[in-house]
C-alpha cells in the first residue's frame, strides 16, 4: 500500500509535502487534525470544515476524512452533531462537564451537580504523590484545592485537587473567585488546556482526620477512594485528584458506551 505522512510542521492546507508513513492515510489525517486543533486553529466548541472540504485540502478520499473524524469522535475529541457538523470538544455549552465522573450514590444518582463547596485553595509545594501523577518534580510549585461535593445538602464527596503552576499559573485567584462546580471548564477558558481523558484507580481505606471531620464519619471508617489523572488534548497530564466518600453511601461505576 503506498502511504504518504503529512507534514506536521507544514500550513493547514499544505498536504503536497508528503513523505513516506509506516501509518494509515486516515491515522496521518486524525494526527494533523487534532495538531491543527492544538494550534488554536479550531478553538473547542467551533466546528470543523466539512468532510468534503477536509478531503478536497488534504486531496483524499471523503471516506479517509471521515474514518480520521469517526476515530476523533470515538475518543471525545470531537462530537458530531446531526445536520450540525462536527465540533471540537468543549466543557462549556452544551457539552456536559461532568461526563469523567463515575461515582454514584446508592440510588444511582451521579455525584456530580452544581453543589459544590470548598474548603480551601493555597499554592504549595505539590507532594510526591501528584507530582508522580503529573510527571513534575517533587515539591514543584502549584495549587491544591479541597472542596465538598453534596446530595440533598449531606456532604458525600470529599475532593482534593491539585495543578501544576507550569500548566496553570496564577489559578488560584480564579478558583477562589468563581469557585466553579468544573474546574475543566476554567482549564479550557484561561489556559486553553481541553480534558479529554482520565485514568483513575480505586482502593478502599480508612478515613482520614481531615476527611471524616468533613464527611460527618469517624476517623478510620471505611471510605472508597478514586485517585484520577487528567490529561489534555496533546496529551499532557494536568490535573491530578482523589475523590473520597463513605465506602456504605457510593460506588463506583465504569460504562463501556
């Protein structure tokens, strides 16, 4: 098969320089797509160009341009709207903000709403354990914060955020001001960072002096935590979180759609 590979660093509609590629024609499509998309070309939540313009640009086939999108969109790096167009992923709009959550109360309802509370935001040293999450240094400037998320005004969720001053400097002011239910959707408006994968982990333990004197349990009850790293568009990790509740109030839950 005779595979050509886009030029990375050419213009958005320099598709003549070509050279040869171990990849698939519509793989070489999705990954300069998605650095177009990097470069601020297509801002999240904008749509892109359509198939038949994309496969008239890059001189390709419709169906290559359209394997590359449907590719994109399995992975929320796009949504396709009926009659709309494709979009770039967003957390604002109609995208929901809260789609990575997968903890639920006993009735099955997402703990994830507006109720929010937070108990503090401070930039320090990050420790060792979010610093090997975000592949930073150990003691790297940052900014943790620590805040409730609520059922019917009862403190179920207790979580700890932390962010690296690389990525995100001078977040806390904006955190302490607007104290937002999505941080990702701050992420996306003042650092133009879009999550759009998580990798978590859980492990049952006991609670600790700080957790259970926000969740109303003693100390040392069992508690189910879930320890998150989020990644943006060019893959960089830039949140790292452990999410925290009563072991007899949630669960966990992993969909496969």
């Amino acid at each position: 098969m005779n595979r050509r590979a886009l030029d990375p660093g050419g213009s958005s509609s320099d598709s003549d320089d070509l050279r040869p590629s171990p990849l698939p024609l519509y793989q070489q499509v999705k990954r300069h797509l998605v650095q177009r998309v990097l470069a601020g070309e297509w801002k999240p939540g904008l749509s892109l160009p359509s198939e038949q313009k994309l496969a008239q640009e890059y001189k390709l086939s419709q169906g290559t341009v359209r394997k590359a999108i449907e590719e994109m969109a399995q992975e929320g790096l796009v949504s396709r709207r009926a009659g709309r167009g494709t979009f770039v992923t967003s957390h604002s709009g109609n995208y929901e903000p809260f789609r990575f959550h997968r903890l639920f109360d006993n009735e099955g309802r997402r703990i994830a709403t507006d109720a929010v509370s937070f108990v503090r935001v401070e930039d320090k040293h990050i420790h060792a354990r979010a610093a090997a999450g975000l592949e930073l240094d150990h003691s790297a400037p940052g900014t943790e914060c620590v805040r409730l998320r609520h059922l019917e005004d009862e403190p179920v969720l207790v979580e700890q955020i932390v962010l690296g001053a690389r990525l995100t400097p001078n977040i806390a002011p904006a955190l302490e001001r607007e104290r937002p239910p999505s941080i990702y959707q701050l992420l996306e408006r003042d650092y133009n960072l879009l999550v759009t994968r998580v990798v978590e982990r859980a492990r049952a333990r006991g609670a600790t002096h700080e957790e259970a004197d926000l969740l109303n349990i003693a100390e040392g009850t069992p508690v189910l935590e879930v320890e998150r790293v989020a990644y943006s568009l060019g893959g960089e990790p830039v949140e790292w979180r452990i999410m925290v509740g009563e072991t007899s109030k949630i669960h966990y839950l992993q969909t496969s759609d």
